[in-house]
C-alpha cells in the first residue's frame, strides 16, 4: 500500500546544480588550460542580469574561488533567463585574474600561492564585469 508521508516536501535539486556548475567550470579549466582550486567558491555581489542587444539577457554571478593556500581567481558563472543554457566565463590576467601566473607548461595558467611573495589580491572586479559583457556582446549570434 502506498502512503503519503507528508505534502510538505518539495524536491531538492540543489545538489544536482552544484554539481552541473563545477562540472562546467571543470571543463572550462582544461579546455582553456587554467588550474584553480574551487575548495573556497563564493558569488561575490549581487547576480547581474545583462541584455545583449535586446534579443538575449542572462542572469551572471561572479564567484571567488581559490584553495586555503592560494590567492583568489575570479569566473562567472552564466545562464540564459529564457533558455536552459549554463555555462562559465573565467577571465583572463588583462580581465581581471591578476593572481594568474604561466606554468611551468607552455601556455597553460595556475594561481599564486598566498604567500609572503604573493599577499595582495590583484583581482579586478570591475575589469572582470567588463569583460564579461563584452564576451556575451561579441557572442550574441552563437548563444541564441
């Protein structure tokens, strides 16, 4: 016999977003070459929502992540208000990322460890909203 234990309940998906968002950032990370720790991961600010030439809007958060030894890196995590799409957004060192050094391999990105060498912060907020933008600009015909 089945019985209904309480109407209460609501189904909760959160586990399932969380980890849909770092499996995205995950392959961002090695298709761009970029290695960050995500063991501290916090939106940073309010949640944007950005129109792009009145035909997309999507719904950004910025996010600081980084591990307990190393300095912060910035990403952006984005989605379509009217569509299913998710996807991420890290910016490069000129866009915001100053805690981003070259690797030892060719062309391939890490993040200063917090140290007596490495102990300011050179993230760039504002410089990272701006890039934002202009990717969803220069992109607005591919993420329809």
């Amino acid at each position: 016999m089945l019985q209904i234990l309480s109407s209460e309940l609501k189904f909760d998906s959160s586990e399932v977003l969380r980890d849909k968002w770092r499996e995205l950032l995950r392959e961002y990370q090695e298709l761009n070459c970029i290695d960050f720790d995500t063991e501290n991961d916090d939106a940073v600010g309010k949640i944007r929502e950005i129109e792009i030439s009145n035909r997309n809007t999507y719904i950004v958060e910025l996010h600081k992540a980084g591990g307990d030894w190393q300095m912060p890196s910035l990403y952006f995590k984005i989605q379509g208000k009217h569509s299913k799409k998710m996807f991420v957004f890290v910016p490069s060192i000129e866009e915001g990322n100053g805690n981003f050094l070259p690797s030892d391999k060719k062309s391939h990105l890490v993040v200063a460890d917090a140290d007596d060498e490495h102990d300011d912060d050179l993230t760039d907020e504002n410089k990272a909203w701006n890039a934002i933008k202009t990717l969803l600009d220069n992109r607005k015909n591919e993420w329809d």
